[in-house]
C-alpha cells in the first residue's frame, strides 16, 4: 500500500511540472520554427579524448619488455652476440647570419668559420660564471682568444681581444632565444614532432634480438669549453666532429650504418664483442676518448649496476676484518704502511675519493693520495682536522673533522699521523709521499676478490642512507615522507661531497615559493575575519568577475563568488591550512636542498634496494622519491626485493622445521 501512494504521489508531481513546463512554453514568443522537410543535424557525442602514442614512446614500451636479467649470461670477454644500430646524429651546419662583429669602432666582415666562433663567444653569458668572476674570465678570454686567432690567420685586422665588441653579436643572439621563447604551443608541438622523428632513427639498436634504447645519440656540438670552477682550459674551442673521426661498433653480420653527412664517411668500423660502446671518438680540449652508450636503462648498464650494488653488498662481510687490519697498522714503525692505513681510514670513513695524478693542463682537482701538506691543518687544542681543496669537477671541499669527539682513540693516531706526516715539508708536498693508487688498490685486493676504493664510497653512501632512514607512520602525508627520505639522502650526499652552485633560477624559484606562503597566510587571516563577520550577519568582499592575469587570480583565490555561509568560510579555512602546511613543507624540503645534489648518490652510489624496500615499507608512493628516468634506469629492483623476501622466508622456514609446502604465484 505504501508503495502504490508513493507511486502516485510520484506521477502526480511529474504530471505536474509537465502542465507547468507545457503552461510557460505558451507565455514564451514562439521562435521561428524549421521547414518540415528540413534535416535533422546528427547529434555529436563526445567520446573519451583518444591520445594516439607517438612511435618513439612505442619503441620505449616495447624495449622495456625485455627483462635483460633474466637473460642467459655470457662470458666475461662477450659482452654481446649480435649488436645492430644506425650509428651517431650530427648536429645541423652552421648557418650564418651576417652580424658583424666590431673591431675598433669599425665591422668586420667574417667567414662562416670565424662567424660561428665569434658567435658562441656572444652567447655566454656576461654574468655567467665563466664571464661573471674576473679571475675565471681572464682565462676564459685567454683561450678563447688564442683559438679565435688560428681561424682568423697571420693577416687579419683583428689583433687584440681589448678591441672587439660583441655587442651586436649578443643582440642578434638574445633575440634568436626570445624568438624560440615566444613561438606558440602549436610551433613548438610541430618543432618536437620533427626533431622526435630525427632522434628516433639513431635512438635504438638491437643487441641480441632485443631492441634496447641509446643513451646519448648526437655528436657533441662545437662550442666553447666551460669546465667547472678555476679549470685551465675554460674558454678553448670545442672544434665541430667530423664522421671521419667516429669509430662505429657494430656485429660482423649488421649492415654498416649510412653515414647522414654528404660527402664524408666513418673512420672505422670494428667489431669488438668485449665492450659496450657503439661509436667514440676523441675531442680536441682535454684528448678524452668520447663514447656512445646504451641509455642508463639498457641491459649493459643495468648489469653494471647490479655487480657494482653486490659487490658493496660482500663489502659488509669483510669490512670488520679489513678495519681491525688498518687499525692494527696506524701504529706501524713503517712509514708506508703507516700512510696506507691512514689512506685507507680517510677513504673508509671520510669516503673521499682515491685521487689521481693530474697534469699541468689539467684542473687542480685532489682525492686522498694526492692530497697537499697545503690542504690539511691539524689542531691540536680542538684534536680536530680539517680539510681545504678542490675535489671532482673543481667542487670545494672544505670540512672541520671532529676526531677525538667522533672516533676516540682511533681518531687521535689518525690525527697523529696527519701532524707527522706534513711535519717538515712545504705546503706543495704530497702528505702520503710513499704511497700511490696502484698500490693501495693492489693492497684492496688481498683483503676482498675485487674491492677497489671505489667500492667504499658505494658502501659508505648505502649504509648511511639505511641508518638514516626511519620508518614512520603511515598515516602522515606523502610531503612528509618525502622531506625524512631528502632529510637521510642529504647526509648522504654531505658524507659524499656532492654539491651544486645556487643558481639565479634556483634562487628565484624559492623566492617565488616564499611569496606564494605569504600570500596564503594574509589570505587565511582574511577568512578568518570573514569567519567573524558571517557569524553577525555582515556581508564580505565578493571576488571580482572577469579575472585575466594568473597573479589576479591568485589574488582573490580565497574569496568566494556569491555571500558564503559560515560553515562554507570555515570549510575553506581548512583547506587553507593545508595548503599552507604543504607550501612550508615544500619551501623547507627546497631550502634545504639548495646546494646539495641529492640526485647524484641516488643515481649512482645508494642502493636503489633500500630507497624501493623503504618507500613499500611505509606506503610512500615510489614515483616520489624516484622520478622516471630513475624507475626506468632500476626495473629490476622491486623483483630482485620480492625473490630476497620469498628466499628469506623460506630460509626461516627452514630452520623452524616446518614441514608444510609453501607455494608462491609465478613472478
């Protein structure tokens, strides 16, 4: 009975608003009605938006496929069977714009050659870090100079480097990089699509049937070298590659690639089953072999990877025994076991660098056994060491060493050692005078198959970034975890030296970010005064209509567009809380970050084992600690965490004497 009143009752009311519907389409001037043999227009429905996928991300899908380590291994001097590509990219020619360049008040007329250089000189900038520090830019001008000169020959009218004004050569250049900021979206979609085309023939190359992705395809471009820091050839002319100088590796049975520029060829071809490298080629500034690789992602690089991670895993098991033998040795009546041991403390504990030689023409970059009595200074009052000199990339290293606070008894002979062994000598003598790299990796080797230097700063960076990361509640935001994972990779990358220069983008950014928290506090105190003013009844300031500008609408994001309830401005005052909280974690996390590379001991020094196990263990998004190309570089881990989980498990099982079958689903 209920149903059928309710039945009625629902006819009644459409009934109803068919009557009134009926009644108010009479009341409305009656539009001008379509010839009855007119046809009807076919009605549109909107369908899900289809995004058809570009061949290079295809080709991308397809090579991730292949689960290279699961593929049967080779020997250790094949690297591969069969290897196909289409060899390098060269950049396009130069092309000549006709600006001159003034040499005493006067233009000069240029050959393409002289133009393109004199060109590459105008495009650094003047406040750049080459042209920006005085002492850098004399060298930098230096050099420049002298290779400018050579393409200019004996006779040319251009004779001193004070003479020449670029300035017309740098308009025409900021006005080519205004013209490629200002092009629309669909300019620079139809830009990509081309250059994409291009890049995708050279992209690929099929090692062992598998399609595996090319790491670096384009030849470097001629340019000027810029180096890092104080470097003696910043400045020199990085000449334009011909195909002549490119060897290419290809299989004996793979079709020489064509070469893509006219009238030239390849140097060489070989066919060496033993590396990894599909072309190289030497440069003119420092004479460095140049190399193609397989993409960070490939096989190749993957198994490197792998061994590298393992063998500072077998590092753990011997490190106890390889301490107690350094250790027993700082006391040594023999100087150059005594410096060995101390080495091999400094690159344990301190994780520096083993440190090479360097010639003349070479940047003035130090590691531990080239260390200078001019780089260390021993306090005794503090029992404290510090250390000052330019490490890889000309990167300072400038650190105070706590040693008695920090490593007690050992840290004390270690600072003995130091004091003894720059005791007498100029400031441009070696500390370890009796030691070498050969012949501290050739002691390595006797303590574990393998080790190297190296392999302790894998272990050092591993093994900080496990001690540092704590487990956390689940139930915190995913901002937070991300600012404890930065918080232990940061301590990482202190222990490792790994820093970066502030640039004005990166300076810029935080300032915009601390705008953007200001802007959202002022506006919070303007809802609560809403809050009050709802509360008695009193209107509040409606946000304005027609908005243009983004800063506009920043502006008056807060405001509402028509007279809010209360619970609607406390609802928002909410969500602005929130939204300050993620801001100032934001802020803090950049801040923080600022002159650290985080990203270098991610990509090559931590375990990617313990940031994946770490992130599973607390319900932190993997895709927040790693971005893509890193997920793409380490496709293995999260298998080879899951086969370690159902080993250990089983192991347990074991040795508890369970006899019940244990079946696990197929990987």
């Amino acid at each position: 009975d209920k149903k059928n009143k309710k039945d009625k009752k629902h006819k009644k009311g459409k009934k109803h608003k068919k009557e009134k519907k009926n009644k108010h389409s009479r009341d409305r001037p009656k539009s001008k009605t379509k010839p009855a043999n007119a046809k009807k227009s076919p009605s549109k429905k909107k369908g899900p938006t289809i995004k058809e996928m570009h061949a290079l991300k295809k080709l991308e899908m397809a090579m991730k496929a292949h689960k290279w380590w699961e593929a049967e291994k080779l020997n250790e001097d094949m690297k591969w069977r069969t290897l196909e590509h289409n060899g390098v990219m060269f950049p396009p020619p130069y092309e000549t714009h006709g600006v001159k360049l003034v040499y005493d008040g006067k233009d000069v007329d240029l050959t393409p050659e002289q133009e393109e250089i004199a060109t590459l000189y105008a495009a650094v900038p003047l406040d750049g870090p080459q042209l920006g520090d005085p002492k850098t830019a004399k060298v930098f001008n230096k050099n420049f100079f002298a290779d400018f000169k050579k393409a200019l020959g004996r006779n040319h009218v251009i004779k001193k480097f004070e003479f020449c004004d670029f300035s017309k050569l740098r308009t025409h250049v900021m006005a080519e990089r205004e013209a490629k900021k200002n092009l629309t979206k669909d300019q620079k979609e139809a830009k990509k699509a081309e250059d994409d085309a291009k890049r995708m023939v050279y992209s690929f190359a099929f090692v062992d049937g598998n399609i595996q992705k090319v790491g670096n395809v384009m030849v470097e471009p001629p340019g000027l070298f810029r180096g890092r820091g104080e470097h003696p050839k910043t400045g020199t002319l990085k000449k334009r590659v011909m195909p002549e100088q490119i060897t290419i590796n290809i299989g004996p049975d793979a079709p020489v690639p064509k070469c893509p520029v006219p009238g030239h060829n390849w140097g060489k071809i070989v066919h060496k089953h033993d590396v990894t490298w599909l072309a190289t080629w030497k440069e003119n500034v420092m004479d460095n072999t140049k190399y193609v690789w397989l993409a960070a992602s490939s096989g190749f690089k993957g198994l490197s990877d792998m061994e590298k991670y393992e063998k500072a895993r077998r590092l753990k098991k011997f490190i106890p025994k390889i301490r107690k033998d350094y250790e027993g040795n700082l006391v040594s009546r023999s100087i150059q076991k005594k410096q060995l041991a101390t080495a091999m403390w400094v690159i344990d504990r301190l994780a520096l660098r083993v440190g090479n030689e360097k010639d003349d023409d070479e940047a003035d970059t130090v590691g531990c056994c080239s260390l200078r009595v001019e780089h260390i200074t021993v306090d005794h009052e503090n029992n404290t060491l510090t250390m000052d000199f330019l490490g890889k990339d000309s990167m300072r290293h400038h650190q105070t060493y706590e040693l008695e606070k920090n490593y007690g008894e050992i840290g004390m002979k270690i600072l003995k050692n130091f004091d003894a062994f720059c005791k007498k000598k100029k400031p441009d003598t070696d500390v370890f005078d009796q030691l070498d790299v050969g012949t501290l990796n050739d002691h390595l080797k006797t303590l574990m198959p393998g080790l190297s230097a190296k392999v302790f700063r894998t272990y050092n960076a591993s093994s900080t970034l496990e001690e540092q990361l704590e487990d956390l509640d689940h139930d915190i935001p995913d901002q937070e975890k991300l600012l404890a994972y930065n918080s232990a990779n940061r301590k990482v990358a202190i222990l490792c030296n790994h820093q970066r220069t502030v640039s004005k983008a990166a300076e810029a950014s935080l300032d915009k970010l601390s705008g953007l928290v200001e802007l959202s506090k002022r506006q919070l105190e303007e809802l609560k005064s809403m809050r009050k003013r709802r509360k008695k009844g009193k209107d509040v300031k409606l946000k304005a209509e027609n908005l243009t500008t983004p800063e506009e609408k920043r502006e008056q994001a807060h405001l509402f567009l028509r007279q809010p309830s209360v619970e609607q401005v406390e609802k928002r005052i909410d969500m602005w809380l929130k939204k300050i909280d993620t801001q100032e974690l934001n802020l803090k996390n950049k801040d923080d970050n600022k002159t650290v590379a985080l990203g270098t001991s991610k990509i090559n020094y931590c375990d990617p084992r313990i940031s994946v196990a770490w992130a599973k263990r607390n319900e932190c998004p993997i895709e927040k600690i790693f971005p893509q190309a890193l997920r793409d570089k380490f496709p293995w881990v999260s298998i080879i965490i899951l086969y370690e989980l159902i080993v250990s498990f089983c192991v347990k099982s074991f040795e508890s004497n369970l006899t019940r079958t244990i079946s696990f689903p197929r990987l």
